[in-house]
C-alpha cells in the first residue's frame, strides 16, 4: 500500500467498508447456498430449499448493492468538494 493510501485510511478519507462489504457478500452467498441445500435435506422439501438457493444470493446482492450506494455517494461528494476547493 502506498503512503498516499495509508495516509487516506488514517485520515478516514478513504474508506473500508465497500472492501469489506464484497467480503461480506460472498460470505453471504454462501450461506444463503448452505442453508438452501440444509432446507432441501431436511422435512421442508426441495421447492422452499430451491426458492432460498435461487432468490437468497439476489437479496444478499441487492442488499450489498445498497450500502456500496451509500460510500458511492460519499466518494463523489469528496470529489465535488476536492473540486470545488480548487475553484478561484
């Protein structure tokens, strides 16, 4: 990591969460899978274990979707007012 980036991190104008928001998203993924394959092996049956397979890793992406939204719009409000510094 470069000294520019660290100093971004310490001075909490770069931030981690949507690097830890992809992390947080497969790791959901997963467990939405096992937890379709749990119900499918159990006395549910295969249609509800085969709806969490299916629809779980849409609403894990969707929820993740929007918390990156969130840091996007706090990423493009630093530029604007980067920006707007630099103006005479």
């Amino acid at each position: 990591m470069s000294d520019g980036k660290l100093k971004g991190y310490l001075t909490f104008d770069r931030m981690l969460m949507p690097i830890l928001i992809q992390v947080l998203f497969w790791v959901g993924v997963a467990g939405v899978i096992i937890g379709g394959i749990v119900t499918m092996t159990q006395k549910n049956g295969l249609g509800p274990g085969l709806a969490i397979i299916i629809l779980g890793p849409i609403g894990v992406r969707l929820y993740a979707e929007m918390l990156i939204v969130i840091f996007k719009i706090n990423d493009t409000l630093t530029e604007v007012k980067n920006d707007t510094a630099r103006l005479p």
